[in-house]
C-alpha cells in the first residue's frame, strides 16, 4: 500500500501564462497530501503533471519507480484518479459506471457492491448517473476511482460544489481511504478541509508553491492576531482602544471585535469590567495563512 | 484486454439504446421516410387491373396454368352474375372492366375516365383473345415478345428506396454517435480518464467501431424486415453482400463523425455540423430519389461522397440482382475514404479542451 511521490521543478507554460513555475515537491508513501491555492492557481496543472497526463515542459515527476506521463499500465493500475469533472458514461447506472471501471483495470465484479457501500451509495445503485445529486456524483467518481483498491489516488477538488453536511460526509469517506495506507493527493480552494483532511499542505499562487508544511506548523508560523467578539453594547469602542494590548479594534453591527496578540490580558480586563456578554475568541486558521499569503483581493 | 474491450462496447451501446431521441433518428425516423415512400408512391408502379367478370369466359377459365398464372399478375379477376351491376361499377370507377363471352365474342366494356387504364385492358385482352385464337389453330407461335426495362424505374418503388432510406439511415446513425460521442466524453472528461486507465487507445477506438457496425446491423435489420413484411420488397441473389459494405460505409460515416466530433467545441455544434454534411448528402447520393436526371455536377460531386457508392453497391446487390463483385468496388472506395477522412480527424483531435 501506498506509494512514494516526487515531483522536481516541474513546468507548464501556456503561451505568456506561466500555469506551473518551478514547482517541487515529495509526498511519502502513505501521507494525505494538499495542493491549496485561488483558482488558477496551477493546482490542476501540476496534478495533472504528476498523474501523467502532461508531460511536464521541463522537470520530473516519480510515482515509485515509474515515470508517470510513459503511461505504463502496471503503474496506471495503482493509481486512482477523480478528476475535476464527473467523468461518466452516459446514462448508466451508478453500478454500471462501477462495473465498467472496474472492467477497464480487470476487477472482479463483487467489488462494485462493496464499493457502494463504502460511499454510501447503495439506494442510488440502480439510478442513472444523471439522476444523481452533486455530493452524490462526486462520492461515485471517489468510488470510481478506488474500485481497483490504488496504491496511491489523485482526487482534484473532490468537494467542489457540495452543501456543508455533503462535504463533511465526503471527509469521512476520504480519510477512510487513507487510513488504509493509501497516499492520497488533493487539491481544494477549503482551508478547513485542508486542515481536516491533509498531513501536509503545499499552498500555491501563480505557478509557485508559496509555502509547505503541516497545518498546525503554517499556522504557528504565522504568528497571527487572535480576534476577541463581544455584543454589541457590551463595551465602548473608544474604551476598548485604550485597552492596553489592543491592537485593533472594530466597531460593527453584529458586535465589537478586539484583535490581540495578547488574549490573556484582554480577556483578564473584559472579565474586570464584566464586559463579557456574547464572548467569542477566534485563533488563526489555515485561511488566515493563505489570505496573508495570497493576498486579500480578489482574483478571477 | 478483452474484458476492457468488452465492457466499454457495453457501455456504448447501452448508452445509444438508452437515448431515446438517437434511436428515434436512426431507425423510427428513417422507417417513417419509407412508410411514406413505400405506401404513397407503392401504388402508382404495378397496380394490378381489376376486372368483373360476368359468367363463363373460356379464354380464361380454360388456359393453360402457366397462362393463368401470368394473368393473375396483371389481373384481379372478380367473378359474378350481375352484369348491370358490374357495368354500374365499372362506371363509377371501382372496378377497370367488365368482360363476359357472347359465343365466340369476348365482350369488354371499359371506361374512359382513366385513358392509361382503359389502354391497357384493351392490350391486354387483346393480346388475350390472339393468343387463344393461335392456341386453337394448334400451331407454335413464331415471334416472341420479351420486354425489359432498362432504368431504375423498372424497380418499384420499395425496391429503389430501400436501400437509399437505409443508407441514409445509417450514414445518419453512425455519423451522429461517433461525433457526440467524441465531444461528450471530451467535454465531460471521460476521455482523458481513459487515457489515464491502463486501456490501449485503440481498444476504445474498436469498442467504438464495434458498437457502430452492430448498430448499424440492427438497422439493417429492421429495415429490410419491414421492407419484406409489409412493402413485398424482394431481395435478388447477393444481398449478403451488404454485410461488408455496411461496414465498409460504418467506417467512412464513423471517420466523418470523428471530424466532426474534433473540430465541434459543444455537442450542438456537433450535431449541427453532421446534419450540414449528412443531409446534403443523402440528397446527393440518391437516398430520396434516382439520380438518373440530375444534372452533371451533382453525379459529380456525388462521386466523392460514401453514400453514393454505398447506396450504388446495396442497389445493385440487394435488388438489381448483381453478383457479389458489384460490391467490390464500392467497398474499396468506401474504405479508401475511412482512411483519409480518420488520418486528417486524427489531425484534429485533442484529448482535453
Ligand atoms: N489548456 C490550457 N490552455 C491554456 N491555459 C491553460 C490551460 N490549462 C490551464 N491554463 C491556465 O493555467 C493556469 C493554471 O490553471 P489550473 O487549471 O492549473 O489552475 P487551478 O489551480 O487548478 O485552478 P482552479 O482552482 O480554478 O481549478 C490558469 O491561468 C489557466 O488559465
Ligand atoms: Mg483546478
């Protein structure tokens, strides 16, 4: 189980647009591994890079001992990808789109049932794919890529487009695949899944890998404010400013929110003045890196 | 391998049989066509004369087998006793004669109304009563008539339309699933899954070959199924040899679909661009109507088309009663133009947008 994975300054570029700038990476054998970044980020490219499908311009790319892009099939029969669109066969059933995957890498039929029942897909095995909700296309592409049991599994976005119970469903079945010793790689625009799902996250923007670590390490190295609410009315904004360790403060609608880099004695004095009412305190998070990494504006 | 091969074909058809509207174009549609064709136009090629006849006529009654045989051809003979009756029918039209004998008289009444018709009861039954009259005189008749068409029309109807409809049917069938299929699964992504599977290339392309003849068998099928049951279409002596060509023209038809299908951004697109090329040529090729009066740049241009030679080979072998060899030539062509047609879509194609 499981399988090693480096990629060495890899490159794609797309007439002036340079989609992947030098990007290098390894994933060890086993580890949940995370491509984060805005869209048009290169997460795509450089995904598609390491399964095979591009040849990289310059750089390379190891799964094991095998070259991805050669297309050996003794590797393509480890490897389990879900691509960013729900790749299916038109108007088949669930357990049709299933048994054909399974049929193109020589898997017995039995594993279609127990497939489905890993993603939770059981009631919809009779219904065409074209009937299927978004989360429950998207577990079905999962279990489309997993019903040859890969070593290793490309998932690009598999929670795209999903309400927040289908995605947090969907957490379930991917760290389950990766329990069982699989390396996995992913690539979301969700820092909380990031930080949920992956045991190493590289953050990318513009071709480049800007910063890779564990999340709790990105985090910490941050060295971010924490932001501490109250209701409204509960303290004067002018009050608050002169608070010794307030480093900002901003007076909204829904509350009051001081940010700090010294919680304790914040809270020390709103305990004081029993200004405590609707208190809330909200550390750093993966999205705090990634906006103080990418930049606050928006992007198309 | 074999299971890849196997599963994908399985896909694909079930894929086709499963759309509703891709069945209705490539078999309903088509057999409306022939319907139409065959029950309107039906009529007008060999309708037989529908005669009254009043008592005992011996010229008839009393002919040889052979000769009987050969009139019941020609003839609906209807018997009765009423000669005003019959006469009352012949005048508002719903029989063409009435005949009866007085001695040695055979008495044919007729009406003018339809001048082609009342022409042809009098030849006919006076062709009749001459040939009797030799009969009696014991001799063998000296000079023998034998009479043969030479153009298309000397098939009826069903006979020529038939395989033109059919030939339209599956150049439309096979033109259409191979060009959405190509833009479907590239836009959907399933072709580069694919690619990613440890599935040769040309196991999906025969996949898709394989689905395409065996749809266009199934086509075939029918056709000629209800051409036979319901429009007495007769098939001559190498019919069989419309199995290779039907394959030969699946793959030219495949090969334009694939082009189609490449150079289409959407399945709209697609569509759009096979009806441009199908339909044009089914009119081209003879599929509707004989290309017998057509100006010269149309037999021109129809040259360069596969159906021409599809249609040109089926006629010959299904109902103009040519041997096997006709459809060699056909075939030929037909592959020579899957080759160049594939080798410039293979140009075009991409695996992604
Ligand atoms: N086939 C292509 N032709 C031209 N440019 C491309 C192509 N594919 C990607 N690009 C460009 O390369 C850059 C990176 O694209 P990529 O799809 O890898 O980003 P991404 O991080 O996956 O984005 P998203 O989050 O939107 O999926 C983008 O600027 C994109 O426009
Ligand atoms: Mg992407």
């Amino acid at each position: 189980m499981g399988a090693e994975i480096t990629a060495e300054g890899l490159v794609m570029t797309y007439g002036d647009v340079r989609a992947v700038d030098g990007v290098s990476f390894t994933v060890a054998s086993g580890e949940f591994f995370g491509l984060l970044g805005p869209n048009g980020a290169g997460k795509t490219t450089t995904l598609e890079m390491v399964e095979g499908l591009r040849k990289p311009q310059s750089g390379s790319v190891r799964i094991d001992d095998f070259v991805p892009s050669r297309r050996e099939p003794e590797l393509q029969r480890r490897m389990g990808v879900q691509l960013q669109a729900s790749s299916f066969f038109e108007r088949l059933t669930a357990r049709e789109q299933l048994d054909t995957f399974g049929a193109l890498y020589g898997v017995a039929a039995g594993r279609t049932d127990e497939m489905l029942e890993q993603v939770g897909l059981v009631d919809k095995a009779d219904d065409r794919t074209e009937d299927l909700s978004g989360g429950q296309k998207q577990r079905l592409s999962i279990a489309c890529a997993l019903i040859h049991d890969p070593d290793v599994v490309f998932l690009d976005e598999p929670t795209a487009a999903l309400d927040p119970q289908a995605r947090r469903n969907l957490w379930d079945v991917l760290r389950s695949i990766n329990d069982s010793g699989r390396t996995v790689i992913l690539t979301t625009h969700y820092m909380d899944e990031a930080e949920a799902l992956c045991d190493r996250v590289a953050i990318m923007d513009a071709g480049k890998i800007l910063e890779l670590d564990t999340p709790a390490a990105l985090v910490r190295g941050l060295d971010a404010p924490v932001r501490i609410s109250v209701a409204p009315g509960t303290l004067d904004a002018e009050a608050a400013r002169t608070m010794a360790g307030t480093d900002d403060v901003a007076d909204e609608e829904s509350g009051l929110t001081i940010t700090t880099r010294d919680p304790a004695r914040i809270l020390t004095e709103l305990a004081h003045r029993d200004a405590l009412d609707g208190l809330s305190v909200k550390g750093a998070s993966l999205e705090d890196v990634f906006l103080d990494l990418t930049g606050r504006e928006y992007r198309a | 391998m074999s299971t890849a091969f196997k599963s994908l074909a399985v896909a694909m058809l079930k894929g086709f049989f499963r759309d509703k509207m891709a069945v209705f174009f490539a078999v309903i549609f088509p057999l409306m066509f022939l319907a139409l064709f065959g029950g309107l136009l039906g009529g007008s090629g060999g309708s037989k004369i529908e005669v009254e006849q009043v008592g005992k006529v011996s010229v008839l009654d009393d002919a040889p087998k052979e000769v009987r045989a050969y009139l019941k051809e020609s003839l609906d003979i209807h018997r009765t006793s009423d000669e005003k009756a019959a006469i009352r029918k012949v005048r508002k039209g719903d029989a063409d004669a009435m005949i009866t004998q007085r001695g040695d008289t055979l008495v044919v009444r007729f009406s003018q109304a339809d001048q082609v018709k009342a022409a042809t009861v009098q030849g006919t039954f006076q062709g009749i009563v001459q040939s009797a009259n030799i009969a009696v005189t014991g001799q063998q008749p000296k000079y023998v008539l034998h009479a043969d068409q030479v153009e298309d029309d000397s098939l009826s109807t069903i006979q020529f339309f038939t395989p033109g409809l059919m030939g339209w049917a599956i150049a439309s069938g096979a033109t259409f699933g191979a060009a959405t299929n190509l833009v479907v699964w590239r836009k959907n992504g399933l072709l580069r899954r694919l690619r990613l599977a440890p599935v040769p290339t040309w196991a999906v392309v025969l996949a898709r070959i394989a689905v395409s003849v065996a749809i266009a068998a199934v086509q075939a099928a029918i056709f000629i199924g209800v051409g036979v049951a319901l429009f007495g279409l007769q098939l001559t002596g190498s019919w069989p040899m419309i199995v290779p060509l039907l394959t030969a023209g699946t793959l030219s038809f495949m090969a334009i679909g694939l082009l189609a299908g490449a150079v289409a951004k959407s399945e709209e697109a697609a569509v759009g661009i096979a009806n441009f090329v199908v339909l044009p040529m089914a009119f081209l090729s003879g599929s509707f109507f004989p290309l017998d009066g057509a100006p010269g740049w149309v037999t021109a241009v129809s040259e360069v088309l596969p159906l021409k030679h599809l249609n040109e080979g089926m006629l010959d072998t299904m109902v103009r009663g040519e041997g096997p060899g006709a459809a060699l030539m056909p075939i030929v062509i037909l592959l020579g133009f899957a080759v160049v047609v594939s080798a410039v879509a293979s140009r075009v194609f991409r695996w992604d947008d």
